[in-house]
C-alpha cells in the first residue's frame, strides 16, 4: 500500500484552495504576505490594522476563516 502524500503546508496555496484544518502562526502570515519581518506583523497588531489575532498561552494565532475575511474587506475593488 502506497504511503499518502503530505498535506499541503505553504500557507498562500492552503487560503486559495480551502482553509486549514489548524490556525495560522505569524510566520505563516509573514509568508503569506510577504511581510518583511515579523514587527511588521506586530506593528499591525498592535494599531490594530492587520487580522486580529488569539492568543493561546503564549502564542498568537490566526484562524484563517477570519484572515481570509479580513482579506476580503481589505481588498480594493477593480477599478
């Protein structure tokens, strides 16, 4: 029997095909975007511009129904 192939992890191909079954990291955000690091990330964090984030003890998560949503609203019309 054929061993199954691993699950697609890069976070900008998961968000096109469908959401993850797990949360978002801000090193998955980072890449996503394409953020030059991660204070920028928590730049917006913390002005309150970019998706809002849980924290799970000491880490901040991102669910990613509520990233793509705040894709969604941010997203300018065609012109």
């Amino acid at each position: 029997m054929a061993p199954k192939p691993a699950p697609e992890t890069n976070p900008q191909t998961t968000l096109r095909a469908g959401l993850p079954d797990r949360y978002l990291t801000p090193e998955d955000l980072i890449e996503m975007f394409s953020l030059p690091s991660i204070e920028t990330l928590y730049t917006w964090r913390k002005t309150g511009v970019g998706p809002p984030a849980i924290r799970i003890g000491k880490y901040l998560r991102y669910d990613p129904a509520t990233v793509r949503t705040w894709v969604m609203s941010n997203t300018e019309a065609a012109a």
